[in-house]
C-alpha cells in the first residue's frame, strides 16, 4: 500500500503546531506580561528580597470643616522589606482630593510621607474620599482614606 502523503503532511502539521504551542506556553511568563504593573508585580513575587510599605495610619478624619475650606493630612509610611519602595501612581478618587507622593524610591528602612488636599468646594456634608497608591511592593495597590463633615455655605 502506498503512503497517503495527505494524511501524512496533515499529521505533519498538527503535530509542529502543538510543538509550537507546547513550547511557547512554557517560554518565560515575564515576556508575556503587558502592563508596567504586572511587570513590576512579577519580579516582586520572582524576587526573595521585596519592598513591604507600613502606614502609620492608613485613614485621616478632618472633623467638621467649612465648604469651600481646603484642607491637607499627610500619610506617613516606612518600607519595613529588603527591596526599594517604588510608587509608581497616586490617584484620588475625585478632583477635588489630590495626593502628592515620593517618585524616588524609597530605601529599605527609609520613611516616606503621601500629602493629601481635599478641597471642599461644592461638597457639602459627610464626605469619604479614597487616595489609591500602585507600587510595586505586595499586594501592588495601597488604599488611604480620608472623611470629613463639610458645612455647607449659608444660602
């Protein structure tokens, strides 16, 4: 009987494409990563040594506060690992609360400090804002939060 080189080639094929697959799902996952953040959350869990950051408090209250009033509270934080405290991001959950934060980072043993402004302009009442820091310590998001009861302006 002579050899079906159709069926031959088509096994042919099949068998290179799962080679193929085979072989790039076991290439090295820091290649398939996309975003800076994963990245840096990848080699944080391939390393041993890794930033840890410690808040002295993780939230802040104003109290009672006039609208209109803007008011500052700064978070400050210790990286208690073995590795460099990058933060990479600091974003407020609203315009109206704005953080500033170190864009060098921060040594092992280092302390560091987040400044938060909440402008109460057209805030009135109890008021919860949220303060979200990206680094590349684990878990790669830090949360801080700030509250205030803003009485409103006299119409």
């Amino acid at each position: 009987m002579a050899p079906n080189f159709a069926v031959m080639n088509t096994r042919l094929f099949t068998a290179f494409a799962a080679a193929s697959f085979l072989w790039s799902s076991c290439a090295n996952p820091s290649d398939q990563v996309k975003s800076q953040e994963e990245q840096m959350a990848l080699q944080a869990v391939q390393s041993t040594e890794l930033p840890i950051i410690a808040f002295m408090a993780e939230s802040h209250d104003f109290g009672t506060i006039n609208e209109g009033q803007v008011v500052d509270t700064e978070f400050k934080f210790t990286n208690t690992g073995d590795a460099p405290l990058i933060i990479s991001a600091a974003q407020g959950s609203c315009g109206c609360t704005i953080p500033e934060y170190p864009k060098e980072p921060i040594a092992p043993g280092e302390e560091g400090r987040i400044l938060v402004s909440f402008n109460s302009e057209g805030k009135p009442n109890q008021q919860s804002k949220t303060v979200t820091l990206t680094t590349n310590a684990v878990p790669s998001t830090k949360v801080l939060s700030i509250t205030a009861n803003v009485t409103p302006k006299s119409k």
